[in-house]
C-alpha cells in the first residue's frame, strides 16, 4: 500500500514529525486490530518503508514464520526524521560519467546512495 498525501505537506513543513509519527502509529494500531480479529494463532510482519528516491512510504504485512530472521528495522521516529532530511523531491540530477580511453576505472563496484530506511513490527495475533 502506498501512502499517498504526505509529500506535499512535509515539503512544504506544514506537518510535524510528531503529527506523522501520530498517524502512522494509528495506521499501525487500526491494521493490528484487524489482524487480530479476522487471525488467530499467526503472526504477521508489518513494514514501514521510507524510500527517499521516489520518494514515498509504503506499507506491507506479510506473514511471518518464527526461523526466519527479521532484520534492519530503525526506529519510527528516526525514519520519519530520516525521510524528511533525504527526500528527493525534486527528483535526481543524472549525470553521465564521461571517461577518456586512457583513464577508464573499473566501475564493478557501483555505489548506491542509502535510499531506503524501514520500520518493523511482529504483529502475533
């Protein structure tokens, strides 16, 4: 699910970090309660994906088996303060690199920018 809306108005700092910590905490809160009632006896993985390239936040819930290991989860408030720092949106400048025969470089190791952070939740229903 893409949350949809928020771009405009963290751009533009017209929502606090708390006022968005606030609803997706809610939208985590609504969607457990759903779970809960509608599963029993599994669990659930909710991710919270801040991507500042494109940039948007999404939200997926798959379902979760104990011997696979969940990792790379940051806090709410940190991915909130993260994204809003890093969000491109703008877009990106591409450049192209423009190298003479004599001083080619080995380009085997690209470097991507951290353009994805995400938070985790368990949901045990």
């Amino acid at each position: 699910m893409y949350i949809h809306g928020f771009n405009r108005l963290i751009k533009n700092n017209r929502i606090s970090s708390d006022k968005l910590i606030e609803v997706f905490s809610c939208l985590e809160n609504e969607i457990e309660l759903y779970l809960r009632k509608h599963y029993t006896g599994k669990d659930f993985v909710f991710f919270l994906n801040a991507d500042a390239l494109v940039p948007a936040f999404t939200i997926t819930i798959v379902s979760h088996y104990e011997s696979k290991e969940i990792q790379g989860s940051v806090s709410l408030v940190e991915l909130i303060d993260w994204y809003k720092e890093n969000a491109c949106y703008e877009g990106l400048e591409i450049v192209e690199n423009q190298l003479n025969d004599d001083s080619k470089e080995d380009d085997s190791e690209e470097t991507f920018p951290d353009s994805v952070r995400t938070y985790i939740k368990i949901f045990k229903t």
